[in-house]
C-alpha cells in the first residue's frame, strides 16, 4: 500500500501564501513516509521536472496536479497534460477527459466556501472519479460527512487529501493506495475505488489556528520567498539535495 497525499499547495501557487518551497515539502513527506504526492497548485500546474530527481531520491513520485476553478468551482485534476491549464467549464473536462486518462477528484465539495461544487457535483457525476475526504475537519465539526454520504450513494471512492497549505497539516489525512509506484498505476487503482482513507481529526484549537493563520495570510503582501520558483533555482535545490554544486 503506498501512502498518497493528491491536494497539496506550495509556494509557486499563484493565489495563496504558501510560507514553503516544493524542496522544503519533499523533505517533510520523506520523513513521514510518504510515497507519492500531487502538488495541485491553484489554477497553473507546476513543471515538475525539476523536482522529480530530488523526490525520486526520497523514494517520492510525483503526480501531475492542479486545483482549476470551473465555473467558479475548485475541481482536482490529477495525471493530466498542461492542457489542464485550459479547461473552463465542464464541458471542456469532459472533452479533456475524451482526449486523455487522467483523475478527476472533488475537493471539498460541501465545505461552507464559494468554491465548493455542492450541487454542480450531482449535475457532473459522470465526470469525477473520486470524492476527496478534507483534512480539515474535527470530531465535532465534519463537512465531509455530506461528501462521504454522496459518494456511497454514487459508488464513487472517497480519497484522503490534506489540501496543504502549512507543512503542520501534511500527514493528518492522506490516502493508502493499492498500487504500484507510478503515476497512472496510482490514479487507476484509485478510480477502481482500491484506496484507503486514513484521517485524524483536529483538535479545536489546531483548526482555529489553521484558519486564524491562512485568514491572516491573505492580508499580507507576498514575500519575495514565496514567489514562483524559476526552474534555474530549483534545479539548484536539486543539487544541494543530491549534495553537488552548480
């Protein structure tokens, strides 16, 4: 079983503040055992190139990702091209998912925010092949119970994602996939429901803290540290990882 984390933001994400670059989460996923991650930036899927050495030597693979809005709602779309990029409706999903084999995962889909599907998840069924179970959730308040409900009534398998925006919350939720360790071998056994959601409730105090920071983060102006990684500077992460200079 290979543990997968698939909803996952650094600090190349284009829309939020994200205090850590894709190296710093690498390392951090290597220490909790993780085998395969999704970096799903908001909107633009990130080149991994540059990164996939430094996460196979952590024994990492790296899937593909991006969180796209369509029409107004965040949608998972996990071992796609850059022609994911592009899709802006649902219409356009379903032609991208005509053209290609890929992942359509439901993020969050009944969690009190704009960018929830709610409704559009059961006029679009057909189109997603999993329902993501959100690490943000206590043992008194839990949104993902509506999406759990949803998914068994529409025999759709329920994925645990951390949506990482702080390195703290990696490894609260994940997922155990039955597969071996390669992109379209983990979105496969996925979309034929042969994953495991493994998921811990935060206390009160570490969600309100969650929020308070995340919340908090949006006032701030970006920090020149936070802003898109050049491919020139994260190959030279990978170096300094693999221990060589450039």
């Amino acid at each position: 079983m290979l543990k997968v984390d698939l909803h996952i933001h650094t600090a190349d994400d284009p829309a939020d503040r994200i205090p850590y670059q894709t190296h710093e989460l690498l390392d951090r996923a290597a220490e909790l055992g993780f085998d395969a991650l999704a970096i799903t930036l908001h909107d633009r899927q990130l080149d991994l190139a540059p990164f996939r050495a430094y996460a196979a030597a952590r024994g990492i693979v790296l899937i593909a990702g991006i969180e796209r809005t369509i029409q107004g709602r965040h949608v998972l779309l996990l071992n796609y091209s850059r022609a994911a990029e592009t899709v802006e409706t649902f219409d356009d999903l379903a032609r991208l998912k005509e053209r290609e084999h890929g992942l359509v995962i439901a993020p969050h889909p009944f969690f009190p925010a704009r960018s929830a599907l709610r409704g559009l998840l059961s006029k679009y069924a057909h189109l997603f092949d999993a329902v993501e179970w959100n690490a943000m959730f206590t043992r008194r308040v839990n949104f993902n119970a509506l999406g759990e409900r949803w998914a068994r009534r529409h025999g759709k398998p329920m994925v645990g994602n951390g949506d990482v925006h702080r390195l703290e919350q990696l490894g609260t939720t994940y997922s155990l996939v039955d597969a071996e360790p390669g992109a379209d071998a983990i979105c496969d056994a996925i979309a034929a429901g042969r994953v495991q959601v493994v998921a811990r409730p935060l206390s009160m105090l570490t969600a309100a803290w969650i929020v308070t920071d995340l919340v908090v983060s949006t006032l701030l102006p970006r920090p020149a540290s936070s802003a898109v990684v050049s491919p020139l500077r994260a190959e030279r992460y990978v170096a300094r990882g693999m221990g060589t200079s450039t």
